[in-house]
C-alpha cells in the first residue's frame, strides 16, 4: 500500500481483513478507468457503516460467493484444521471496477 506509482493492470489479492477497506481505496486510486481490483475477503464484509460508504464510492461490480466453506489456515495449519472440522466462515471474490456505478450483482461459484 505504499506505492504511489500508477498501475496499468489489474489488481488480485487476499489483504489482511483489517486492512481490506484501506487496500481498496488505495487500489482503486492508483488503477485507471476501466481496471479491476479483486479481493479475496470473507463474506461479512459487505456489514459495516463505514464499508456501505465505500460501497457507494466504490460498487463492487460482483461478488463471487463460494458456495463451499474454504479453508484459510494460519500458518499454513491445514490439516489442524480440517481436523477441527473446517471453516465456519464463509468467503467471497470481490471485484471492483475503477468508474464503475452501477448495481452489484452477485454470483456463485464452485
């Protein structure tokens, strides 16, 4: 997020979830019209006051709903995990066009 440098690409990645909100203003500030930002963040992000108003700044064009629970392991502790029953989270793709103001649709996917 330091860079200040603009980016003429897309952008994929999985902030850390306290930091998401922040990771998608700056991303969105250094792509131009017509790119995209995907981020990969748990459902729940779409709650929050402070989420709704960058939503209205920022619609997420789509969000791609997992229709499985996926594992996202500290550590890389898969298999502790998975022994411990799964995830009870469930996670989504967000994608945000830069100048996009349209409705956000959702989708579903594997």
């Amino acid at each position: 997020m330091q860079t200040t440098k603009m980016w003429d690409g897309d952008i994929l990645t999985n902030p850390p979830y306290k930091y998401a909100k922040e990771f998608i203003e700056h991303a969105m500030t250094i792509i131009p019209d017509g790119r995209k930002v995907f981020m990969f963040l748990k459902l729940q992000f779409l709650e929050g006051k402070a989420r709704g108003e960058l939503f209205k700044k920022y619609p997420p064009r789509y969000v791609y709903v997992s229709r499985s629970r996926i594992l996202c392991a500290k550590n890389g502790m898969f298999e502790e995990m998975k022994a411990g029953g799964g995830s009870a989270v469930a996670y989504a793709w967000y994608e945000f066009q830069k100048g996009y103001k349209g409705v956000s649709i959702i989708k579903w996917i594997n």
